[in-house]
C-alpha cells in the first residue's frame, strides 16, 4: 500500500502531496483579472539622425528622448511630430557633470531629473531649458544630490525626499533618504516563501524596480525574476502584495570563490517578470515576460503590456505585435514607443489611443 501511495504521489507531481508554494501576505494576479485584451500593431519611426544602440526611451514635454551609451553623449532628443533631432546632452565620464550609467530620467512640475546609478547622484535640471533646446555648453544643474548609499532603483517624492531600493544586504526593503541624500530609515521586508535565500541570493532574487503612483501616495515594486508586484506606502508600511500571473519564484544559486561572492540565474529555471514600469496619467503601465532563462539564447524582448490603476486594480493588458525591452508613452496622444534589438536596434511606435479602457 505505502508503494502504491508513493507511485501516485509520483504521478501527480506536486498538485496534492506537497502544500502549494505562496508569499506570505499575498493575493492572486490571474491573466482573465484584466478585463480587456487588446492587440496593438507597431510601426517603425524613423528618426532624422539614426543612433546606433538606443537602450532607454522616456517623453516629456512632446520630445522623444533616447539614450545611447555608444554615441559621444548620452541622451538624445527628437521632436515627436516629425522625429527631428532637438539636441543631444550629457557625456560619459567622472566629472561633476557628467555620467558613468544614467538609469532614469523624469521630470516633476519644474525639474528634470537624471539618475546615475554608479555614482549614486541624482541632478535636477530646469525643465524649460530642454523646451527651449538650450545648446550643451549651456546647461547647467540646478542642484546635485549624492546619497550616502548605492541604489539599484529610485523615486523622488513630493517633499523632494528619496525612497530607494538599496544594493546593500544591511538594509531593509525601502529606504528613504532626504533631499540631500542623507540616510534617514530603512523599512519593509523581503517576500517570503518555503525556500529560504542566502543575503545575497535575496539581493539578487529580489531585483525590482520601484515607481511612485500617480497619485503620489504609495509606491510600487514590480520585481524582475518573480512575477510579483508589491505597494508600500511612503513610510515604508506594506499595503498590497501581488502574485501572478504565472505565480514563480527566484531561482537563483550563490557560489563562493575565496573571499568573492557570486549570485547567478539558472538555467532553465530562472524566468523573466516584470520589465520597465512607467506611472504617466492616472495608470501604471508595465511589461512582463515570463519567459525562461536560457543562456545559449538570450531574449529580452517581451509582447505583454500590462495596464493597471493607481491601487494596483487591472485595468487592461496589451498584446504587441512585435516586442520590446523598454518602453514610454505619450499620454497626450496615448502612443506608446518602444525599443527592440530584433533583428537590429529600432523604435515602434504603438497607438494606444485606438483602444478605449
């Protein structure tokens, strides 16, 4: 009988003889949750002066803004009527002005922001002297923010305060620096599960990226090897924590060599989540993947866009015909522009505003 029993336990896998996997404190994303599918079909833009390897995209004020560490500066604006190049910022170094990785760039009612991970400095700009296509030479931070700590994700806040995603293992989930980069406290916890991680597996498991919500009162987590979406408020407090819709987990291995300590994806187990989240309106857009690590085939171009509201409720999903690995919206004409590397590096452009929600 115990033969007979262990050979169906066999047989159905992990469905009835081991308890189901879940986060603590979590609730079920479904891929029927988004009331409405919509197809959307990409065109190519074609910009007056072409860039080599554009790897980031972002809209503001009508311009079409593309980042490319290949070209002799870094940030590229074009006018979105006709894709005419309207000035080109920002060069690659250590100096005070200038970046060794920019990994965001937003702007609040006066200011325009650019992050620079590897250095940990934040540099606020007038939002009006790219409007007015000031010349390089010419342009000049307003003011220069360097936090104490390195970050790996990070959102200004109301009060000109920080809240970041930390690369260090001693910090909490959230961290929340002042509008001088000073430390002020660290809160939240990682998710967990049945698997236990090491430190540094969590750091590595854990990878997200964090965007404050329209509304300006929580924020959201949309992590990149889990498909989970987590809302804390502005103090650090969980609110919501979302799983789905596919419902994986980290898979990742930590080997040691000597003193140096290394995290890795695993083949064939580590899948791609949630990708390039973006809060313009009263929605939060992002990508998701869900597909497997395979390092003999590196893909990371995605088709689904997901559409929520500012609680993290569905509202929508999008399914592009030709996929993406970043991506930013121009709410005012509700179209979308992506980046893909298939067959070679290019910008499409989707017309959300066909669709209504």
């Amino acid at each position: 009988m115990k033969n007979y029993l262990a050979a169906i336990c066999l047989f159905v896998g992990f469905t009835s003889c081991q308890p189901n996997l879940k986060y603590s404190d979590s609730t079920s994303l479904e891929w029927n949750d988004f009331p409405d599918v919509y197809p959307v079909h990409g065109t190519e833009v074609k910009l007056d002066e072409e860039l080599l390897r554009p790897s980031r995209c972002y809209f503001t004020d009508q311009k079409l803004i593309l980042k490319d560490d290949s070209e002799d500066y870094l940030l590229h604006f074009y006018e979105a009527d006709h894709f005419q190049k309207a000035g080109s910022y920002f060069t690659f170094g250590n100096g005070p002005d200038e970046y060794l990785w920019i990994n965001n760039v937003w702007t609040d009612d006066s200011s325009l922001w650019v992050s620079d991970l590897r250095k940990s400095t934040v540099h606020r700009y007038k939002r009006s002297d790219f409007i007015k296509n000031i010349a390089p030479s010419e342009l000049m931070a307003e003011k220069v923010v360097r936090l104490q700590d390195p970050y790996s994700s990070l959102v200004s806040l109301p009060d000109s305060s920080f809240l970041t995603l930390a690369g260090d293992i001693r910090k909490k989930r959230i961290s929340h620096y002042d509008k001088n980069g000073i430390f002020l406290e660290t809160a939240g916890e990682f998710p967990t599960w049945q698997e236990e991680l090491s430190p540094f597996e969590l750091l590595e498991g854990f990878q997200a990226n964090l965007v404050l919500s329209p509304d300006k009162k929580s924020v959201f987590l949309f992590y990149m090897q889990t498909d989970l979406i987590e809302q804390y408020d502005l103090q650090g407090k969980l609110l919501k924590r979302i799983h789905g819709p596919e419902k994986f987990f980290p898979a990742v291995k930590q080997k040691s060599h000597g003193t140096n300590v290394h995290v890795s994806s695993v083949a064939g187990k580590s899948r791609d989540a949630y990708f390039s989240p973006l809060a313009t309106g009263d929605k939060i857009y992002v990508l998701y993947s869900g597909e497997y690590f395979n390092p003999e085939k590196m893909n990371y171009l995605k088709k689904h866009l997901f559409v929520f509201d500012k609680a993290g409720k569905p509202v929508c999903r999008y399914e592009l015909d030709q996929p993406i690995f970043c991506f930013t919206i121009d709410e005012q004409n509700q179209i979308l522009y992506g980046i893909s590397d298939q067959p070679e590096f290019h910008i499409l452009k989707f017309e959300l505003g066909i669709n209504k929600y």
